[in-house]
C-alpha cells in the first residue's frame, strides 16, 4: 500500500463526518434512525450510494444547504477526498458513511431517508441480481424510503439505463423523469433539473471525453 493511502486513511480516521463502522453481518448500528440527531437538524436526508470520492455528494450539499446529504462507499481512500472537500468547505450538511451498500438496512430506518442518487454505479453485465436498480435492492430501498422517496440513477451505461426501464415498468413504478441524454437536451430542461444533473464527477468527465452519452431516469417506488 502506497504511502499517500496509508496517509489517507490515517487522516480519514480524525473526520468526523466520517462514519466507519465494522459491520459485516445481521446487526444494526446504533446510527440507525438517529442521523437527524447526527446532523442536529430534521433536514431530509439524500443518499448516495457507491459514492466513490464523493463529488456528487459534495456538489448537491453544496446546491441545497436546507438538506442533509450521505455519500455511502466502501473504499476509505476514495471517501478520504469527499469528506476533506466537505470539511474545506465547511458543508455541515455531509456525512460519509464506508460500508458495502448491501448493508444500508442495519443503517436507516423506515421513513428516514428522501432520497437515494445511483451515480454512474458499476452495470454488472454478467450479475443483474447485483445491479443496484435490481429487485434485491429496491426492496433495501423501500426499507429505508419515505412515502413519496425518489431514486435518481445518471448512468453511461446503456445495459443499466435499459434495465432500469425494465423494472420500473414492470412493477408499476411512478416515473418523474427520463432523459436519454442529459446534455443533448440540457438547454430544453428546468433550472433545477440543469442544476442536479450539470454536476460532474471526474468519471464523467472521462466518459464524456469519450463520446458517451450520460442518461438519467428518476422515478418512486413506494
């Protein structure tokens, strides 16, 4: 391990907006039903999960100061360079929380968070059960969801815009919006859409300068 990691993870230890819990199996954390006490505010809460270094995360905290915000990721070393940006920046609205995303039901509570962001989230092409839009995690989802929560998926990746479609027309799911290519049609969207969706993570970036299209689907589930 490289000596700027080990350094990272040694500072990340000090953050505290930082949550690393060890939790590996079937039990709750104290944290579950409790982050409104964390935040010390009754702000909704937004997640984002697979954060990676937590640009998104960032961005919105930043965009939306009357709302709290959790970028969820297993990697320390990448969460290591939201929640120091969090901190120089002074967003007290931003936490980070390392855990697989498998384990989000040990964390939050029925009704406790608004609204779940998917942001560029690993296809699976050969393992759909592991997709995060997959019926495996919908149902972690409508676990820890309000009544009228959201999900947000921004992906490249045609194989998992497709199979999101899929599901929510399967099941019913109520769809807000659904743009095949967020930045063909940027000019034609709302403010407040331009203003989400105009956020871009470093991996966006890349798959822009490659010629990909983003897209964007956000829909209901409970």
């Amino acid at each position: 391990m490289g000596k700027d990691k080990l350094k990272r993870f040694s500072e990340i230890k000090t953050f505290d907006n930082v949550l690393q819990p060890n939790v590996t199996h079937d039990i709750d954390h104290p944290i579950k039903g409790k982050w409104h006490d964390k935040f010390n505010n009754k702000q909704p809460i937004t997640l984002e999960l697979g954060c990676g270094r937590g640009e998104y995360t960032v961005g919105l905290a930043q965009k939306f100061p009357k709302k709290n915000f959790i970028g969820i990721d297993i990697k320390g070393a990448r969460l290591w360079r939201g929640a120091k940006t969090a901190k120089e920046n002074n967003l007290n609205n931003v936490k980070f929380l390392r855990t697989k995303v498998d384990f989000i039901n040990h964390f939050f509570s029925k009704n406790e968070v608004n609204e779940i962001w998917l942001t560029f989230s690993d296809p699976q092409p050969k393992k759909p059960r592991k997709r995060l839009t997959s019926p495996l995690f919908i149902e972690r989802y409508q676990n820890i969801l309000s009544k009228d929560g959201i999900i947000h998926l921004k992906t490249d990746s045609d194989l998992l815009y497709e199979y999101t479609i899929e599901q929510i027309k399967e099941n019913n799911y109520s769809t807000i919006d659904n743009i095949s290519d967020i930045y063909n049609e940027f000019e034609c969207l709302d403010m407040e859409i331009q203003s989400v969706l105009g956020i871009k993570t470093f991996y966006e970036e890349k798959w822009l300068e490659e010629g990909k299209k983003i897209k964007y689907v956000s829909f209901r589930i409970n």
